[in-house]
C-alpha cells in the first residue's frame, strides 16, 4: 500500500485521492488492459474539477465524474511500507466521483470548513495467483480545511467485499490511517498540491488547457534553424545572331545606297 508516494498527475479529484489510493497508489505503468478511453476520462474530470477550484463559483453544476486506472504490480511494490505489504498483483480501480460545489468552494475560501463526502463505491479488478477477482470498498471519506488547506483526513471505510486476503489489507489500511495517520501527511501534501499548484500550472481560470511547460521548454532549447536566403536567377542575355555572308553584303549594299544619294 502506498505510504509516501502519494502523486496527483492521475488524481483528478480529492476524493480520488482519498478512494482510490486507499486500496492502490498511484503511478504510471499499465499491465492489466486498461478501459478504453481511460486517459481521457481521468484528464477530462481532472480539467472540470480544476475549473471549479480556479473559478471558485458558488453557482454552477456539481463534480460528477466516473473515472479509472491501471497499475502493475511492481508500481504496487514500491508503495509498501513496514505495516502494509502489496502480495497480489496488477489491479484497476474505477469510481463515480461525486463533489458538491458548494462545499468545495466553501473549503477553499472559508476559515474553517469541514468536507463530508457522501458513501463512494470503488470498483476494482486485482490479481491474485493470476487471476482476476473482484474487490468493491466503500468510503465516505471526510476532510477538515483551515485558511484553504487540506489539514485532515479520515478515510471510513465501511463495507469490503472480496478476497479474504485482500479485504485484510484494505481494512488495515484504513484503520492504520484513521488511527494513526500512517499515510496522512502523504494524502494531505498531495490535496493540498493538487488543488493549489497543479491545478494553476495546468489550466486557466475558464477551465483552458494551459500549454504543456515541458513541451514549451523543448521547444526554447531548440537552435531555430537560419532561414535560408532566397538564390537570385541570373538573367541570361541572349547573343545576337551572327551576320552571315548575304546579310553582310546586304548591308554593305545599304550603306553604298545612302552614299551615293549623298554624292
């Protein structure tokens, strides 16, 4: 389980951080075959919730948003800590996200504000001896705000169905968090990065993409090649035809004409 790896690149929302990342950290290689349309989906609801955080309208339609991801087991590995091991496999956990506007904008403007997020269901797929079984976690996570920040959170995992090997990692998880915060001060440094620097980096306030620094960065480092100037056509002046031996004495017969007119 994920203890201090915790990234938002892949997280469109708080409460993916908080649903998804109980049961699988987040990271980039795929193994299990990932739902069509994946990517897009996850950038499209990261780019509604960010135009919500940027606005911070009171007014307009909530976050709603269904939404999933793929990982393999060696990305699982890395985010072990000493209290909870990954044993399985490559997993994808998908989700209907829900997130009231009203209380967004309040935990982003008000002093104090306290977030309760209805009951989400996540839906995963995890490999265990190699094959694929299915796991289904409830959560009504809960997150407190002071002067915009994320400053706590609470997972409450309710209901977990599935493997008996897994349904023990999960409720370990969460118990550990919830009790002792071991994977608190990860979740909170990746909300509060998500919602006040990775948001802003990406798009503007109406919601527009932002261009992608990287890609702006290759582009500066890159010597423009010098325009090449333009090669003038030399003109070619064509020779005037040789007289022949006729036109000679044409011409000679011409020029004794006008001399005898002149006598």
């Amino acid at each position: 389980m994920q203890q201090t790896k915790w990234r938002t690149r892949h997280a469109p929302a708080i409460v993916l951080l908080a649903l998804a990342g109980l049961l699988v950290p987040a990271g980039e290689a795929l193994a299990l075959e990932p739902d069509p349309g994946e990517e897009k989906a996850i950038k499209t609801c990261e780019r509604r919730l960010c135009t919500m955080v940027l606005g911070r309208q009171p007014t307009g339609p909530d976050l709603a948003c269904n939404v999933g991801k793929t990982w393999d087991r060696d990305t699982l590995k890395k985010g072990e800590s000493s209290s909870v091991s990954w044993g399985f496999g490559d997993a994808r956990c998908t989700v209907d996200l829900k997130l009231s506007r009203s209380d967004l904008v309040g935990a982003l403007t008000a002093p104090k504000y306290t977030v309760v997020i209805p009951e989400h269901e996540v839906r995963c797929i995890v490999e265990q001896d190699g094959k694929p079984r299915p796991v289904v976690a409830k959560l009504a996570p809960k997150l407190k705000f002071k002067n915009g920040k994320a400053d706590k959170i609470w997972l409450n995992l309710g209901d977990v169905s599935g493997p008996t090997a897994v349904k023990a990692t999960v409720n370990m998880a969460a118990s550990l968090e919830d009790t002792l915060g071991i994977f608190h001060r990860s979740m909170l440094k990746s909300v509060n990065k998500f919602l006040h620097t990775k948001c802003g980096e990406r798009y503007h306030a109406d919601g527009r993409p932002k261009d992608d620094p990287e890609a702006a960065t290759k582009t500066a480092d890159k010597p423009e090649k010098p325009a090449k100037a333009p090669v003038a056509k030399a003109s070619v002046v064509k020779p005037a035809p040789a007289e022949t031996g006729a036109t000679a004495a044409k011409g000679n017969g011409g020029a004794n004409a006008v001399a005898a007119d002149a006598k």
